[in-house]
C-alpha cells in the first residue's frame, strides 16, 4: 500500500505507467494473485454496484421509515425537467439516493458516479473498471495516512474521502494524469473537510443518504475544477494529513 499520492506521481512519471496500472500491481503484491484475476475481482465489484443500481425498490423504505422512495422522487423530478442542476447532474442525485437507501456507505457514491459517467458517456466497462482501481488507490492512501471511519475522524472520513476517490476515478476516465487525479482528490476532500458525524438514531440513515448526493456532485465539480487547470494551493498528501488532523480533535460526540 503506499503512503502518498505524491509517491504515486512519482512512480507514474518514472515508470510510464498510469495511476491505475501502479495501483494493480500493488494489489497484486498483496494478494499473490496475477493481474488477470485482480482485474476480474475489480471488475465483479462494479458489477455489484450495477447491480445495487437496478435492483432498486421504489417502494421499500427501512425499518426506522427514515429513508426510501427519495430515489423515485428524484427520478421523476429528472424526468419531468424541473432540476435546475440539469438531466446529467440529476441523473448521479438520483443514483446515489438510490443506492444509499439500500446501504449507505462509501463505495454509493463512486457507483453513483461511475454509473452515471458510463450512462453518459458510454465508456468501456474496462475503463470503467481501471476507474475502480484509481479510486482503491486513492483511498488506500487516505487509510494509510488518515482513516476512512466515521467513528475514527467523523464524516469528513466517510464522505470526503469516498468523494475523493470518485473525483480521481472521473478525472482518469477524462485522460487525466496522476497529478491531476490527486489534485481533484485534494480539491473534494478539502470541500468536506470537518464534516462531523451525526447520523439520527445511531444509523446510518439521516443525514448519511443526502450527504452522499452532495458527496457525488461534489466530485464531479472537483474534477471539473481541475480539468478547467485548477489546482490546490494545498498538496494532497497535506490535505489528507489535515483531515486526520481534524479528526482527532473531534469530540467523540461528533464522531
């Protein structure tokens, strides 16, 4: 697992080798297995995010009655044209309303993501699934120099970084090169920074669900920035090294 994105910079401008192909072959390492089966392992992990997508229950609501149904709402208001966000961005709402009602959790919104994108704009399932490993890469390293836990550093942990790795995993689909997927990585993070945990009851539920729709459109806004040539005034590896930062001030009560 490495450390930094800036070492992943590195090794991708010494080697020639994409973001994606450097983080498989770690995975590689650390499982013992050939890069044929650690592509199919990845490639079986989005068709579960497919297959959250359409599995999708318009009617069901869980147990608590906190969440469901929002999904369809947002599909229909897509449908009769009235979000200002427009047809694309309503489409990733709807998304990762949907799946987060299943089982709200990190990996919703870069499936909600990832879905949209290749709805959109018709990319192979193979780059769709090399998107997958720039985003395992992105959010190795946070684990490695922070946390991902909401209980560890608060939602900032969960969102941000789930809205990090979707944000490098779009900017790899745009032809982006390492550096710019670390800086669309930084860029999200930083938006989401200090976001406190306090889900409703003690479940992941309220306000998790809505927070993954702000976490999806916000990843795509920071892969927009940086496509425009905007780049973060703070490094990465720096602003993933604030978050932990931030966490470990949190009161428990918050996280």
């Amino acid at each position: 697992m490495y450390g930094s994105l800036q070492e992943l910079c590195e090794l991708e401008e010494k080697s020639g080798k994409p973001f994606w192909k450097i983080v498989q072959e770690d995975d590689c390492r650390e499982q013992g297995i050939t890069e044929e089966v650690s592509f199919e392992q990845m490639r079986a992990m989005y068709q579960a995010m497919k297959d959250a997508d359409a599995r999708y229950d318009e009617k069901l609501k869980s147990e608590s009655g906190l969440v469901g149904t929002e999904g369809k709402k947002m599909m229909e208001a897509r449908a009769e044209g009235t979000l200002l966000c427009g047809d694309f961005i309503g489409k990733v709402m709807e998304k990762a309303l949907k799946t987060s009602e299943s089982n709200a959790c990190m990996k919703r919104i870069v499936a909600a993501v990832f879905l949209s994108l290749q709805e959109e704009k018709g990319y192979s399932e193979e780059k769709m699934v090399e998107a997958l490993f720039v985003a395992a890469g992105i959010g190795g390293v946070i684990a490695e120099r922070a946390f991902l836990a909401g209980a560890a550093g608060g939602c900032q942990a969960e969102i941000g970084s789930a809205s990090a790795m979707a944000a490098g995993g779009v900017v790899h689909l745009s032809g982006g090169s390492a550096k710019e997927i670390a800086n669309a990585a930084a860029l999200a993070l930083k938006n989401l920074l200090g976001l406190a945990c306090d889900p409703v009851a003690g479940l992941v539920e309220v306000p998790c669900v809505k927070r993954n729709v702000m976490g999806a459109v916000n990843a795509l806004t920071s892969a927009d920035l940086t496509s425009a040539g905007i780049f973060s005034k703070i490094p990465p590896d720096e602003v993933i090294d604030a978050m932990r930062s931030i966490g470990r001030s949190m009161s428990e009560d918050i996280r």
